[in-house]
C-alpha cells in the first residue's frame, strides 16, 4: 500500500481506495487478523443490516458514514 502525505487516496493492488475507505478499513482492523483480512471484507463481505452490500460499494454510494457507524457499533459489541 502506498501513502503519501495529504493524499486522498490508498493504492492498492491496482485499485484505489478512498481515504474513507482507508478509515473503514483501519477500523475493521484492530477486530481482524490481518490488513489483508481487513481489505478483503471491506472490498467483498456482505453486510445483512445492508442488504448484503459491500463496504466498498456503500461508501461509493457515498453511505461512508452509515458504514463508520456500523463498524464502530460492531467493534462495540452491538451486533454480536
């Protein structure tokens, strides 16, 4: 993955991750295994509580913030 100061965006293996994503990302983190793991379920997990749409495809809908708040209430324990 390549950063560069002040970008907006993450490259990663030939795609381009929105720093929203990035963000996303970094918070399914710390509750995966692995970066890799991390970026995998950003890029092809279903989410029920969204019609088993991706992260990936609801912050390019421009839903970022649902999907923050969703990660943020998992990390929490709400949907265990």
């Amino acid at each position: 993955m390549v950063h560069t100061p002040n970008d907006t965006t993450c490259e990663t293996h030939h795609s381009s991750i929105t720093a929203q994503g990035a963000e996303i990302i970094a918070r399914v983190e710390k509750w995966v295994r692995s970066h890799h793991e991390a970026q995998n379920w950003y890029r092809a997990y279903p989410i029920p509580a969204f019609g088993d749409r991706t992260a990936e495809s609801l912050v390019k809908a421009g839903e970022e913030e649902a999907v923050r708040n969703y990660v943020i209430a998992v990390a929490s324990g709400a949907f265990a």
